[in-house]
C-alpha cells in the first residue's frame, strides 16, 4: 500500500497546546446576546471551537518560532526583508515585492495605483475588502465568475473559473481601455473556496494578452488552490504544488497577499509584481500607509516567520492533511444531511443557509442568525457570509441579497484535532434538528461600510 492510499494525517506532531474555557448554554446565550447577535463582536474567552476564519489562526511550527528569534529590527534594509523577498522570487516567482501589514494594505495599494474613476475591474466574484478598495479608487467591480459558482449544489470542479464570455462582453461594453486589470482570486473565497483551473488561466492569459488587460492575482489562498490542480486537472497529477505555484504566477502580473492564510503567520501581507516602475510607485506609497518599504508594517521577525511559512505552505503533505481534514468536516456534515456547498473547498466547510433555514426571508439574515445559534448550541464560533456580507447595493441603497447565503465554518491550520471535527458535526447536527423553531434578526447598528465585523442585530 503506498502512502497516499492511506488515510490523511497530520504530517507533524504536537509540541505545545492551549488550553480550551468550556461554557454552559446559559453563559453562551449572554454572550451572543451582549455580542449583538454578532460573532465578531464575541470575546474570544467565550468561545470553545473558533471556525471565525482561517486569517492569522493558523498554528506556527517550531521553525517559524525560531525565525521570530532571527528577527532584525532594524528600521531600514532588515535581513529579513531580503530574506522575504527571495522566498516570493522562489516560490511565486515575481521580480519585486513590497511587505504590507495584510492583505487589505496590499488591496489597497493595487487598487490606488492602477484604478483610474470610472473604470471596470473584473473579478472572479467579489471579495469583502478587494471590492470596497476599487470602490474607493473610483473603480466598479464587475463579476465574471462562471455561473455554476453561484449555484450551492453544482458540483463542477473549478467554480472559480472565468467565464471568459463575460470578459469578452464587459470588453465590447466597456472597451479594454476601461479595465486596467482582472483581479483573480484563488481558491474563491466567497464562493466556498472553489479553485480555478491552470486551463482556464491560461485562456485567460491569451485574452488578457491581446486586449493589454494586466492580471493581478489574490495569492492569499493559491498554494489550497494549487492542491487542487493537482488532484484534478489532468497532467498535474505529478506536478508538486511548488511547481504548480510558480507556474500559475507566470501567467499573471503580480499579486496582492494576506499571508496570514496560506503562509501560516498570525500576522503580514504583501504586493508583488513584475513591473519595476509600479513597484517603485508601490514602494513610494508604502511610506504614507504602511511603513518604510522595507518593512511595509511588519517587523522583521513577521517577516522572517512568513518567507519560512511559505516554504512550508508548499509542501504536499502540509496541503494533502490541510484539506483532508476539511473535506473530513464536510463528509461528516453530510452524513447528517445538512446542506453545505459542493465540491467542499479548501479551506472551510459552507452551510447552505437559504436551504437550512428554507421559511427565513433573505432579508431576514438566515446566514447571521444561523451562525448565532451554532454559538449557542455548542460554542463553536462560525462566520456570516451571506446578505449582511455582501452590504447594500451603493445605488438603490437595498441589501444586495446574494444568491450564496452562506455560513462558513473556516478552520484554522494545524490547530483542531479530528475529534473536534466530530463535535463541530455533532453541535450542527442539534441545530438541524430544531431548524423549525428558529426566527430571523434584524439590523440595530450598522456602519457604513464592511458591515459584517461591526453590525449588531436583534431577534426579530
Ligand atoms: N479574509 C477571511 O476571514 C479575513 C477577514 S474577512 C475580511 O476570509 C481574500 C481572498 C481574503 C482576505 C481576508 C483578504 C484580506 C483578501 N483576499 O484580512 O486584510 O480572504 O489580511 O486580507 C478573511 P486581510
């Protein structure tokens, strides 16, 4: 028998542990109930299992610890600036790079520098923060997304894919003057991590080519992608996901980071690219909002832990036990019946809200009161992503009511035994039974914008 016809297993061994607070119904009902109906506004001592997101949850390995001990905080030219540097030139193969505090410093970056008023950014769906920063640079995003990834139940392989129909409409609508780059996210996160294919790129590449459309890619969940190819696409099979990595980034222009997902630190992010002008203009821009451009708001032990995290994202064990033990969760959920969004991704299991809670209206929140009552029940903590994530539509000023109303049960690398993959199943499966009973919230603070994280709400 040969390894890989085993069961998946962790490809490390425990070290260290942090200890778990155990609450009773009653505590968890206060809880939510102070928190606004909002898991993000739950005091993290409440919570038994934390599914809230894989960002910056991740656990470090030794060596990621020692490279914090190898951090030089130095204000200008740190080691470990370079040291960074030649990991994204070895893995993701861009030319230049700028370090960011996360992901959204990068978005932001991106968007000001390349988005002029008026014009049109493509994407493989939208995400929370890309959006909202080409929003803000004056730019609409457009989605050309293939359509089977709005479908929960659609069991296509690559539903991150591009429709390249849609780009070649937005182009005869638009004209490619008007779309300054496709932002390409990933194992889409939005649409339950759902990868796209190196076919697909490719395609798109050829396209983007011939009308000068520059592709920016969203790396921060690439390498879970990249797993996919490989266990997928035809002729990948043998490919490892260093290989596939490198590859797919050579048919792109640069990317925009959060490394607090696939590089396995609490904490980072950067731009990269393979224009040296932008990067200068990047570096330039760096100085008002993040830092100095060798340090981009980070320190340099950050640093050092992600160009080790990376390295270690790459590695084929590391993805097989990853997402092993997420499709584990969404088999267990299964069992039971509940309806999650097909294939299961990479890097949490989706709740089909819409056909969990069937007699809830949309604007009803099903996605933010389901998430509430998975607290209660259990303690394990979930996120919202559906109507309250998607945000009101900035015209009509009415909630923009996506046809996903998800809750995401996002885990954490190298945190959470199998065991608690058997609890979390067991917790849901409670709430399932008494789905009936459940009624709707409704919105009691809102802010203006990325109203997920701050909104509260009140049972209707
Ligand atoms: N994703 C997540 O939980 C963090 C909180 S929700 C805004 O999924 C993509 C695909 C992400 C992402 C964050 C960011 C922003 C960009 N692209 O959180 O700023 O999933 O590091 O990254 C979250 P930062």
């Amino acid at each position: 028998m040969t390894i890989e016809k085993r069961s998946w297993a962790e490809p490390y061994k425990i070290k260290m542990v942090e200890l778990l607070k155990m609450t009773t119904r009653g505590e968890r009902e206060k809880a939510i109930h102070e928190a606004g109906y909002n898991t993000f506004l739950l005091r993290s001592d409440d919570v038994y299992i934390d599914l809230l997101t894989d960002s910056g949850t991740s656990a470090m390995s030794d060596d990621q610890w020692s490279a914090l001990m190898r951090g030089d905080e130095s204000y200008a030219g740190s080691r470990n600036f370079y040291n960074l540097w030649d990991a994204i030139k070895e893995f993701y193969g861009y030319k230049y790079y700028v370090p960011t505090h996360q992901g959204r410093g990068s978005e932001h970056m991106l968007s000001q520098l390349l988005i002029k008023e008026g014009d049109y950014i493509p994407g493989n769906m939208y995400f929370t923060t890309t959006r909202l920063h080409q929003e803000k640079a004056g730019g609409n995003f457009v989605d050309v997304i293939v359509d089977e990834a709005h479908d929960a139940q659609n069991e296509f392989q690559f539903k991150g894919n591009v429709d390249m129909s849609k780009m070649e409409k937005l182009i005869a609508d638009v004209g490619a003057d008007k779309v300054p780059y496709i932002s390409l996210e990933g194992n889409v996160n939005m649409a339950g991590g759902q990868p796209f294919s190196m076919e697909n790129l490719k395609e798109l590449y050829s396209f983007c080519k011939k009308h000068d459309i520059k592709i920016y890619l969203d790396a921060t969940r690439t390498a879970e992608n990249a797993w996919f190819i490989k266990t997928r696409e035809k002729g990948y099979e043998n490919k490892s996901v260093k290989e596939i990595v490198y590859e797919l980034c050579s048919y792109t222009d640069g990317c925009t980071m959060s490394a607090k997902k696939d590089s396995l630190v609490n904490i980072g992010g950067f731009f990269a690219t393979n224009d040296e002008e932008l990067c200068k203009k990047a570096q330039n821009f760096c100085v008002i909002f993040e830092g100095l451009h060798t340090y981009g708001g980070m320190a340099g032990r950050d640093m050092e832990a992600m160009a080790v995290g990376i390295k270690e994202s790459m590695g084929d064990d590391h993805q097989r036990a990853r997402v092993g033990q997420v499709q584990y969760l969404g088999q267990q959920l299964q069992k039971y019946g509940i309806p999650i969004v097909l294939p299961v991704g990479s890097h949490a299991v989706f709740i089909d809200a819409k056909a969990f809670l069937p007699h809830l209206d949309q604007n009803d929140l099903p996605s933010q009161t389901l998430a509430a009552e998975i607290y209660v029940e259990s303690g394990v903590r979930v996120m919202e992503r559906g109507n309250v994530s998607a945000g009101r539509d900035p015209e009509t000023g009415e909630n923009r009511c996506p046809k996903l109303e998800l809750v995401r049960l996002t885990l954490p690398r190298r945190v959470y035994t199998q065991a608690h993959m058997d609890v979390i199943a067991e917790s849901i499966k409670e709430v399932w039974d008494r789905r009936d009973t459940i009624t709707g919230l409704k919105f009691v603070y809102e802010p203006e914008v990325l109203r997920f994280f701050q909104s509260r709400f009140e049972k209707k």
